[in-house]
C-alpha cells in the first residue's frame, strides 16, 4: 500500500508555536519576579540576591542577543499572534445585546479574563519596556554606571549601605574645577618642558616631570569620562546623580524610586495580576494542547496546579512592589 503523506496546515503549526512562545514567557516571568521580589528582603536588611542576581544577567557573554533573541523574538511573535486572535475571537461571557451568546461558565470566564488580560499585558510590557530600557537605563561610561535619581532622606544610608556615589549639581560643578586644574597643571608643566629645550632632556628631573605629564593625563582622561557620565542625563529639581560600577545598583535604586509612587505601584499590581494569570491559565491550556493532560480527571487536576501556582507568583510579584512601597 502506498503510504500518503499528511499535510500538517499552517495554522496548526502557527498556533503551536504561539502556545510554546507563551510557556517560553512563562518561564521568564516566573524568574523575574522571584528576582524582583528579593528587593524587599535586600530593605530589610536581607542579602542582596537581587544585585547579584542582575549583575549576574547583566555580565552574560552576548547579553543583548540573548535578549532579543530568547526574549524580543518569542515575546514579539506571541504577541502579535495572540493580538491576530484576540481581533477575530468573541466574548461569550459578558453579556451583550443579543447578537452573540451569553455562556456563564468557569471556563468561558476564563477565556474573556485571558483576552481581556492579554491587552493589559501587551500594554503594560510595552510600558514596562520604555520606562526600564529607555527613560531609567542607567548610562555607562568607562567601568562605571550613572542614573539620575530623586533625592529622598532614605537615600543617603541606602547609598552608603550600596557604595553609591551621590552627586548634586555643585558636586558636578566641582568636578569640572578638577578637571580645569589637572589641564592648567599640565599646561604648566609643559611650559617649563619647552623653556628648557632639549639640553635637559635626559635628566633626572626631566623624566620626572615627564611622568607627572602622564599620571596628569590619566586623571584628566578620567574626568572626561566621568563627567561625559555625570552630564549625560540632565538633573531635574530634587534630583542626584548616582554612580557605582555595579549595575544592579542602579536597578535596584531606579526600581525604588519606581515603587515609591503609589500611582506607579498601582500601575504595576494591574500589570502583574494580569501576567500572572494570563500567564497560568495559558499554562492549562498549553498542557491540554501538547496533550500532557487529556482526561477530565488531569485536566481538573491542571486547573488546581495552575491555581496554586498563580497565587504563588503573584504573591512574588506583590511582594516586590508594595513590600518595596512599605519597606524601601
């Protein structure tokens, strides 16, 4: 007998694809927000697992292909995906004026709060995205790192307890004088260099001045750095420079300021509630579409661990916003 090959349509293998890139975010947001959630044991007094913990992420070979590609792209695709269904499927769990049917079930629910969330969510990432990546990514200069933050009576011990740097205005004014000093100095030197010609060229004193001209030049090499970094985001009233060779510094800082805005953290609980359970409920289906769990008893099962594991990461979540609101 001839054996016929079977066709698999497109839209089967699409939609497969879309469920595995939305476990694939899952994943992440799972990581995350156990991360984020240890800032506020880090104002507790706790350990600072969560600086380590993005410094660790920050200091990975090839960063920012790992971002695009094992985050952007598989993000990007579920997204717009999920955006094609979410335009072409209906309610059937809120009632309407008649044209569509009114089905009050556990799992219709389900699938209105999924679509629903879903919107909250390709907002909120986009958000999220703009605000961390954009508007509070601390700038690089040489080895260290510079974000400009709002000034609080907290910052100080929390600085000093990080090995923060904080610099005013007038501290920045002061370093220009440094620089200015360390040029008028080699200046100086070269002067006298010029004025004696090249009789006293191979003199003790000589090499001596010679040298002063290179460790002068190496300040001022660093001081244009720094303050190419201290200059690179204006200051707003109330506000400081912050500067410290560890990323996950500024972070955690950038964070704080964040979830010192009860706006901000209202913001944030939206967005995580709707991750979260956008995130779990696909999680029951996806187990049902790659047939981990076919019979009613598994499927019944799968909704009690997703349940559970829901309210575990958004407790996670909570906990790194308003226990940083509290505690920070």
């Amino acid at each position: 007998m001839a054996i016929q090959s079977i066709k698999v349509p497109n839209e089967f293998l699409f939609r497969r694809l879309h469920s595995l890139m939305g476990f694939w975010f899952l994943l992440f947001l799972m990581e995350h927000l156990f991360t984020n959630s240890q800032m506020a044991l880090f104002f507790t007094n706790g350990e600072l697992w969560f600086v380590r913990s993005v410094d660790f992420l920050r200091n990975l070979p090839y960063i920012h292909l790992i971002e695009i590609f094992l985050l952007g792209v598989p993000i990007a695709y579920h997204a717009i995906w999920g955006v094609m269904y979410m335009l072409k499927g209906k309610f059937n769990a809120i009632q309407s004026d008649g044209s569509t049917p009114l089905i009050k079930t556990g799992r219709n629910r389900a699938y209105t709060l999924q679509r629903i969330s879903a919107w909250v969510l390709l907002i909120g990432i986009v958000l999220h995205v703009v605000q961390m990546r954009v508007l509070a990514y601390p700038a690089k200069y040489q080895k260290q790192f510079y974000l400009p933050i709002k000034l609080d009576s907290g910052l100080y011990p929390l600085a000093n307890r990080l090995g923060v740097d904080l610099y005013s205005e007038g501290a920045i004014v002061k370093e220009k004088g440094k620089l200015a000093e360390i040029d008028h100095k080699i200046k100086l030197i070269e002067a006298r260099l010029q004025e004696r010609g090249e009789t006293q060229a191979n003199t003790g004193e000589y090499d001596e001045e010679m040298g002063m001209i290179s460790q002068s030049l190496q300040k001022n090499q660093f001081l244009k750095d720094h303050l190419k970094g201290l200059e690179s985001k204006q200051l707003k009233s109330g506000q400081v420079m912050t500067v410290s060779k560890s990323f996950g510094n500024l972070e955690l800082l950038s964070v704080r300021e964040t979830f010192r805005n009860p706006f901000m953290c209202a913001f944030y609980t939206l967005f995580v509630l709707a991750a979260v359970f956008h995130g779990f409920n696909g999680l029951w289906t996806f187990l049902i579409t790659w047939g981990v769990i076919l019979s009613k008893k598994s499927q019944s099962q799968g909704v009690t661990v997703c349940i559970g594991l829901m309210f575990v990461i958004g407790l996670l979540g909570m906990l790194s916003i308003w226990g940083t609101y509290f505690l920070g």
